[in-house]
C-alpha cells in the first residue's frame, strides 16, 4: 500500500515539474519576444530622430587649438557644422545669408 502511496507522489511530482518547466520555458520565449520588439522600437526611433549633419573643415592645415566649429542652420532647417581658424570666424558670420542662422561657436581644443 505504501508502496502505491510513494509512486502516485511521483506521478504527481513529474506532472507539476513538467508543467512547470513548460510553463517557464513559455514565459522565458514572451520576455525575449518582448525585449527584442522593444530594442527594434529603439532602434527605429534613433534612426528618425539622429539628424545627418554636414561637417566642412575649411582649414585643414591649422592645429585644432586655433579652430572654433561653428553649426549653422539654414532656412530649409538643415544644419551644417563648418571648421575654421578662429581668425575667419568674425567674417564668415559676417557674410552669412540673412536666413541662415548660428546655432553655436565651439572652440577646438
């Protein structure tokens, strides 16, 4: 009779463990399902909102310590950054089309 007892409570202990098992490999494959439709979100969102600015070195023969990157934008919204020797940049902000704008001044170091 005991014996009965003993291999009913592992009939029963295989079925929960197998469920179990089942059930954790079931949510373990949600979980991965999820993060990766969340990183292919990211990923989509970064690539709409990273915006491509055109960068022109205007004097590359200058050490970077005598240069200032100035970022303009144009009326059409675009941006472009422009390298220069820190001696050009009064003149060239001077001579810019009433439309395009400064954004920013940065000197290289």
């Amino acid at each position: 009779m005991r014996e009965k007892n003993i291999n009913g409570f592992l009939n029963v202990l295989v079925i929960i463990l197998t469920v179990a098992v089942l059930f954790l490999a079931g949510f373990t494959f949600f979980l991965l399902k999820k993060v990766n439709t969340v990183k292919t979100f990211k990923s989509s969102v970064n690539s709409q909102i990273t915006p491509t600015m055109k960068m022109t070195d205007m004097s590359p023969n200058v050490p970077n310590d005598q240069k200032t990157a100035v970022v303009i934008m144009h009326s059409d919204s675009s941006r472009e950054e422009i390298i220069m020797a820190n001696t050009l940049v009064d003149s060239y902000v001077k001579n810019l089309d009433a439309d395009t704008k400064v954004i920013s001044e940065t000197p290289l170091k």
